[in-house]
C-alpha cells in the first residue's frame, strides 16, 4: 500500500520518547507519507530538541505558527505525541489566552476531514480545550485517565481508539499500533 500524496505534521518539542519520534519518522515515510515535523520555533530558523531518555537530538524547521487555514488543510493528519512534548508546547505568555499550539490543534479539529492523533499525554495540549474530547471516548497514559475525565472525555480501556476523525493511544510504547491505525484510516479515506 502507497500512502503517497498524503502528508501528516507531527508537533514536536524537547524532552520527546525517542523510541516513537523515530518510529514515526520511518514507519510513515515507509508508506510514501510526507511527514512534517511542526513546533514553536521562537523566530529562530531551527532549534535542536534532546530526547528524554537518550539524550537524542532531532532538529526542526518548521512551525505551526502562523499557518494559513489552506496549509493547515493540506495535511490529512495531525499528530500530538507521548511523553512531555505537549507540556511544554501547551506554555502560554498570556494565560488568560490558549497556548499556541493548543490553538493550532483546536483548529485542526475544526477540520474534520484531517484525522487527529493524541497519543499518551500528549492529551495535556488540549486540557485548556476540553470541548474537544468532551463525551467523546478516548484513551490516554493511566496517569491521565482523570484528567481525560476531568475534560469530560469518555475513558476507554483499550490501546488504540478510534472515534471518528480522533484516534487516541495508551502510551508511547503502543506507537506501532497508533501508528498502524493512522496508516490504515488514510489509506480508506
């Protein structure tokens, strides 16, 4: 099966499991997947972010901020992933407004022909968003399950879920499986 054609941006920042970042990094392009790592770069050209546990680094180039809405939709996937990536993207300067990536990932799921992706606690991006997974069923780490219920999400104890155009993962350890089900909801789409 070639995925060829689709394209997918995945938000990235420090402190990320480098077991998923780099599953991801190959498992989608084996697909023919354009992948697209997106974060906040601070008017810098590029910033270098080290991995939690190996140190790893990974350079970025591109940021979701001041993304058109036609950028935005050619991307037939946005992905959060595990680990501490969502918490440090979900810092504001103003917190009486969303983060910029929350807002970023708030209109991604405004778009409903892009799929979206939160694995583990990636699902922290979105707490100042709640309406996004209210009273829909999602699954996340263990140590956020009351979180997730807190935000008024539906808590399902399985690795993978799928409600629609959201498709949730346990931990970043279920990577291969999220990413299957990303892989195998593009290609039916």
């Amino acid at each position: 099966m070639s995925l060829a054609g689709k394209k997918i941006g995945i938000l990235i920042e420090g402190d990320f499991y480098e077991k998923e970042i780099f599953y991801y990094e190959h498992r989608f392009a084996e697909e023919g997947i354009e992948v697209h790592w997106l974060t906040r770069l601070w008017g810098q050209p590029s910033l270098t972010f080290l991995g939690h546990e190996y140190r790893a680094p990974f350079e970025c180039h591109e940021s979701f901020e001041g993304m058109s809405d036609a950028e935005l939709r050619s991307y037939d996937a946005i992905i959060v992933p595990s680990g501490m990536v969502s918490d440090r993207l979900r810092y504001t300067q103003d917190v009486n407004e969303l983060a910029p990536a929350t807002a970023f990932v708030k209109r991604a799921f405004a778009e409903k022909a892009i799929l979206k992706g939160i694995i583990c606690h990636g699902m922290w991006l979105i707490a100042s968003a709640p309406e996004l997974v209210r009273g829909r069923p999602v699954v996340v780490h263990n140590n956020l399950v009351g979180d997730a219920r807190n935000m008024g999400a539906i808590y399902t104890d399985q690795d993978v879920v799928v409600d629609g155009d959201l498709v949730t993962g346990r931990t970043g350890g279920h990577c291969h499986l999220f990413a299957r089900k990303i892989i195998d909801l593009l290609a039916e789409r």
